[in-house]
C-alpha cells in the first residue's frame, strides 16, 4: 500500500478510537461495491465493539447532506461516494463530527481536521484502474485489526464486480487482493474465461463467478433500492446466499427485465436522441419502482447493441423520486444523468485522444448548478435540476466542440 495513504489511514483509525461515541453512521453506496464496502466496515466495526447504522445511498445529494450534517458530536463514513465533495462535507460538517471517507472516485482535499479524506486518487492511484472502495475499506479494515484478513474474499467480489479490468484482468491493490484470496482457497482464476468470469468464488452455494455475484448484489442494492435490497445485499456479503435473498432476486430480476425491454423498444422506435457526439434519452418515471441506478445499468446493457451508435456518448436521465429509504420524504427535485461508452471508445478516451466522463460531465453539470461527486472516465453520473436535461447536452457539446 502507498505510504502516505497508510498513514492518512492510520490517522483516521487512531482518531476513530478516541473519539468519544461508540457508534458508526455509515453510508455506502448500493451497487456491488458499495455493499461490499459496507459490509467490510459494518463487519470490523462490530468486532471493535461499535454500534453500526448503516443506510445505502444513491448519491450524497445535497439534500441528504444537509440532513446528515444535522448531527452532532457524531462519527460520519462514507464508502464508495463523498472523495470529490470533500470540500462540501467540510464547509457542512465546520469540526461538529468526525468524517472519515473511503472512496476511489476522483478526489479533493479536506478543508476541516474532522474530515479525513482517504480516497486513493489522492495518493496516485487511480479507482478506475487500481482500486475499487472495497479493497480501500479492506485496507482500512486490515489497519484497523489484521484478523480482519478473512474479509479478503469480500473485498475481492467489489473489485471484479466494479469491472475495471486491465487487459481483462484486475489490476494494482485490486489484484494484490484478489491474489490474497487465492492463497486462502476463496477464489480460484480462470485464465481462459473473459474478465469477471475468470474469477470463479468459492461460496456456500458452491463455485460462482464473480460477473454472477455482481449481477445478483447489483439486483438487490439497485432494483430493490427502494424494497430493502441493499440489507439483504449486505446479508448476503457477510452470511452468505439464501432462500430469501433468491427470492428478492428472483423478483427484481422479473421487474428489471419489463422495464428494460419497454425502453429498448422505445430507443429501438426512434426515442433516442443525438447531437453531434451524444446520444441520449429520458426515462422519466418510467424504472419505477426500481432505484436511480438503474439508469447507468441501462446504459450499460445497450451499448453494445446495433441501434447504439459506437462514435458516440451515451447519456440517460432518470428522474429521482423525493424520498430516500432511511430518511423518507426529501425535497430532492432533480434528475440523474448517467454516461457511458460504446466499446470502440473507450481506448480513445484511455489514451487521451477523447475527452474523459470524469472531465466532461462534471464541468457541464458545474455550469448549470448541478451535483457532481462520483465520477471515472468511462462511467459518470451526476444530478441536474428537472427541465434542465437539454441543456446540459448543449454544454457538453459546447465542451467538446471548444477542445477539438
């Protein structure tokens, strides 16, 4: 592990013990690695003898922010979200409670002492190439009491499951996990499979691979975002596969699948729209019940298929409902916008000669007011006030065209 991330690490840890409250407020994100996140912290924390609460976020907006920073004298983590609006957290929270951030999206410093930053992309790593916030809250976990070593395999279904794969394979801290989990008879590699099917683990349902498990944790923490999914994501995680986790799933999974194959059929009859280099879509309501990250799923699962063109951005807008499990009715008023890539794109945007979603979104989204936190070069999402969706289109273009 890089030094100085070692010590910010050990820094947070040692200012955890010693602050005077034995509980944890920790909020994580829903997908696959977010809910690997969670359970690594909630697991450690418990053995230290601390009381978890810890609620699945979409996002930080900056309505639950507002919400969250209410509290005082109280010990705040935030996994997989929160390493760029560190700034935010730190005007919010003005040294009320003690921060700790575990995230690998790109990063700002900290502006207050009680907010204590340990996103990697602060240290030279990068979290859309070396390390996912699974291995990060491994590593912070294994700081925190080495016995915490058994929750490699966990640790290592966050990093196959956040598909950043370097010639098909984990690469950097997420490897050095991953090969961790090998020597300890949990995983086993394929080297002839593609990507996160090679890495097939060793569950108490028997030998699965890891793209079966991040689709399964991603079912839970996305589609039943709003039906209690990400609990049983976590469940699952610590205590392993069960009737009533397959069940859950096997619910969702009928939900998704409607939903899903109603809107390609829309894009399929000409409801997608482009400019000249984005193309892009509005799903209004239309996911309900299932959570906003759906959107970003959905960008994922069309584009590959021949109505997608391959030269262009995908973008997708999904209106968030104003109530957060956890917290009830929140006067949110915004829509998500997620991004992806068609397949030929992306070599182009990792050797520079396309822009990055990590640069173009956020400084669009900026212009018009909107929230930006976690976002990497080929995936990014963000949120804008409603009505202002063709607008942004229009600033990414402006954007792109003035740097060409």
């Amino acid at each position: 592990m890089n030094d100085k991330l070692q010590k910010r690490m050990e820094d947070a840890i040692s200012s955890i013990f010693e602050w005077p409250s034995k509980v944890i407020n920790l909020f994580h994100h829903n997908d696959t690695d977010g809910l690997t996140s969670g359970a690594i912290l909630k697991r450690s924390f418990e053995r230290k003898g601390y009381i978890v609460r810890n609620i699945a976020l979409e996002k930080p907006y900056p309505a639950l922010l507002n919400k969250i920073f209410e509290m005082k004298n109280q010990i705040i983590v935030f996994a997989d979200f929160a390493g760029r609006i560190a700034p935010i957290i730190s005007q919010l929270n003005n040294s009320r409670n003690l921060v700790v951030i575990l995230d690998h999206h790109e990063a700002e410093p900290s502006l207050d002492k009680n907010v204590i930053n340990c996103d990697p992309e602060l240290f030279g790593l990068k979290g859309d190439r070396d390390i996912t916030a699974s291995t990060t809250c491994y590593l912070f976990s294994t700081l925190m009491d080495h016995k915490n070593i058994d929750l490699v395999q966990i640790a290592a279904i966050g990093a196959v499951g956040d598909e950043f794969f370097v010639n098909g394979e984990v690469y950097g801290e997420n490897l050095k996990i991953v090969e961790d989990a090998v020597d300890q008879g949990l995983i086993k590699i394929d080297p002839g499979k593609k990507e996160g099917e090679r890495y097939i683990f060793i569950t108490n349902r028997g030998e699965l691979t890891g793209k079966w498990i991040e689709d399964y944790l991603d079912t839970l923490g996305g589609v039943g975002f709003y039906q209690n999914g990400p609990n049983m994501g976590i469940k699952v995680c610590l205590d392993g596969f069960s009737e009533d986790s397959d069940r859950m799933v096997a619910d969702l999974k009928a939900i998704k699948d409607k939903r899903f194959n109603h809107e390609i059929e829309r894009l399929k009859n000409g409801e997608i729209l482009k400019t000249k280099n984005i193309q892009w879509f509005h799903v209004e309501d239309r996911f309900k019940p299932m959570g906003v990250k759906m959107i970003g799923v959905f960008c994922d699962a069309i584009k590959k298929m021949d109505f997608i063109s391959s030269d262009k951005y995908i973008a997708g807008f999904q209106i968030i409902p104003n109530e957060v499990p956890g917290f009830g009715k929140i006067d949110i008023n915004q829509v998500k916008i997620s991004m992806r890539v068609p397949p030929p794109m992306e070599e182009e945007i990792r050797s520079s000669r396309r822009m990055g979603l990590n640069r173009l979104l956020p400084e669009a989204t900026e212009k018009l007011g909107g929230f930006s936190d976690a976002c990497h070069s080929l995936t990014a999402a963000t949120t804008i006030d409603v009505g202002k969706e063709k607008q942004l289109i229009e600033e990414m273009e402006a954007i792109l065209q003035a740097t060409n």
